[in-house]
C-alpha cells in the first residue's frame, strides 16, 4: 500500500472540507421460505419506482430485505477480480488506501504474501480493476432501484473466506452493515454481494434474517465469544432468536442486494479451500452524514478513527465521517451530499 500518497490525499480531503459545508437478467427470490404474497403496502418504503424490477420482485425485497439475481456477473469478469486479487496478494500491485486484513489466527511471524494469508482486502477504490466492479452496468441497473440515478460507491470489499483454524474466527456475527456507515437515510443504500464461486453452509454463506430491515438500528459491539474474534468484527448484542433464518446458497456469478438494516452474517468455513465473494456498498449522492457521537456508534467510530490514524499517520483530529469521505467515490449521475 502506497500510505504516503494516501495519507497526503485525506490531508488534502479534509483541508477542502475545512474550506466548505460540511441482455435482460431475469431475477429470482433466493428461497420459497419467504414470500411476498401477503405483501399489501400504502406505498413503496425501500425500492425506487423503475422499470428493472418485476412487481413480485419488488414486494420480495420490500417485504424481506434482500433479493438475490442468479447469474448476474459473468464468469470472464469474476476472473479478472480473482487475478486481481492474487496479484495484491503476492504485492505485485499496492493501490493507494488498500486496507490488506488477515485472520485473528495468523500469527505475524508466519505472514508471508500469498493468497492463503490475507482473508479480506477493502476500500479498493483506487484499484481499477477491482473497481470496475463496482461500474459493471448489470450491478448499476439494479443498484438504482434503491438508490436512485445518482450513485455513490461508499464502500468495498473482496473477502477470501478462510478455512478455519477450529477456532470458529472464520465465522462473522450477525450484525447491521449500518452500524458502520454515518450517513443516511438507509433506504437509500444498498449492498451488491457477488459469489466468485459456489457459496453454501459448508464454506461459509451468508445468513440474513428476513423482514429484520424494518426494525431500528440495534447496538453493536464484540461478540462474547470463546477464543479469538476479527478486528471490527461487531455483532448485534440482543437479538430475537427465534426470527427466521434464511441460508443463501448462491452460484458463482449470483448476486444478493440487501438494505443496510437487514441482519445478517456468515458461519465459519468448514472446507479447505477459500470462499470468495466481492461486494460493494452504494448510497444515493443525496444521502447526508450525520454526527454518531452519543448514539450506539460511537464505539466503531473510535475504533474506524485509531485504525486510519495508524494507517495512515494523520496527526489532525478525524471522524467517521472523514474517513467515509475519503472512501467514496461517484460512479453514476451526480454528486451532491456524499
């Protein structure tokens, strides 16, 4: 990671924010043990009106949260990313403001650059091959029906699923992608999960907890777990657990968006090969920050802020919203609040 260049570009970042105020894809619910046919809205909450979504799929992501499009990214591109990745991994490419994270597990004596060390790279904003994911026009169509026409790219990642230690690190809480963002308002940002290869229980998939994105913005802290937990790894601390559970068995290619409240997570890696999935956050440009100081999450701002601090060595005082600032980027229509 080239962090002189990164650094000097968030001083820049946060000196301008001194200066002002601050083929058709056919998709398909991922399981019939949700349904959206007792789905009876005054009006439309989550998804915008658009030509995209057919009317049963737009109740299924209103009534659930989620909705997954088989087969949406091509096999050629996923290929691209995983060259991509492998080249990060063996540092052939250090793209400014890569954040390169491991597993709790691997001791830093044993770290040598390979794919089988590093378990996640995120915010590859500056990469553009990996980026390109986040401009693919099959995502963008289906990401506006919950944005809107202007987008913003606020956050992404290419996880590489550990087979686990038996220590159960593999695994990710349920949580609230929310929890991390300071900026709303959340019916206007969505995620786009893409399978880079077969995902189900064994290796590690996704769990959402349908109709969950209609409730608030629950507290999030470590889970009190035994043996290691993954730095940020934050969970919800109450919870109802007899809410469904839907495990998303996906394909290569197949992708799940899912609104910012929706719990969800992931059970540990049982195979031995790594389980790899990209993603990206987007807002609507017209969503604004707020101030998380004195709300649930303030605990993940002060830990987001010691994190870049150390990263990237900046001596002025930052918040969550800077730090955001410095991800995001525009990749459709135009900019305004973000």
């Amino acid at each position: 990671m080239d962090q002189p260049r990164a650094a000097a570009r968030l001083r820049i970042l946060l000196g301008q924010l001194g200066r002002c105020s601050a083929g058709a894809v056919i998709a398909h619910p991922i399981s019939e043990s949700v349904s959206s046919a007792g789905f009876h809205p005054q009006q439309f909450q989550y998804t915008q009106d658009n030509s995209v979504l057919t009317l049963q799929q737009r109740k299924f992501y209103e009534e659930n949260g989620f909705l997954v499009i088989k087969k949406l990214v091509s096999d050629a591109d996923i290929e691209r990313f995983r060259n991509e990745f492998e080249r990060i991994c063996r540092k052939e490419v250090k793209p400014m403001g890569l954040m390169v994270m491991r597993d709790v597990t691997i001791a830093k004596s044993e770290y040598v650059p390979s794919e089988k060390m590093i378990t996640k790279v995120q915010d590859f904003q500056e990469d553009e091959e990996l980026f390109r994911y986040c401009t693919l026009p099959e995502i963008l169509k289906y990401v506006e029906c919950f944005t809107g026409p202007n987008v913003m790219a606020m956050h992404t990642m290419l996880i590489n699923k550990p087979p686990d230690s038996g220590k159960k690190t593999s695994r990710h809480p349920l949580h609230q992608d929310l929890h991390y963002f300071p900026f709303r308002p959340s019916n206007n940002i969505v995620c786009a999960w893409t399978a880079m290869e077969h995902i189900d229980r064994n290796n590690g998939c996704l769990v959402v907890l349908p109709g969950t994105h209609k409730g608030s913005l629950k507290p999030h802290d470590y889970p009190q777990w035994q043996g290691a937990v993954n730095i940020m790894f934050h969970g919800i601390q109450d919870y109802d657990e007899n809410n469904t559970r839907v495990h998303l068995v996906m394909e290569k290619g197949d992708t799940v968006f899912f609104h910012p409240l929706l719990i969800h997570g992931s059970g540990r890696n049982k195979t031995q090969g790594f389980r790899k999935a990209i993603s990206c956050h987007f807002a609507s440009a017209n969503c604004h920050y707020i101030d998380v100081k004195g709300t649930s999450q303030e605990n993940i701002e002060k830990e987001v802020v010691r994190f870049a601090n150390e990263l990237f060595k900046v001596k002025q005082d930052i918040n969550l919203k800077d730090v955001w600032r410095f991800r995001a980027r525009l990749v459709k229509g135009e900019r305004f609040n973000l």
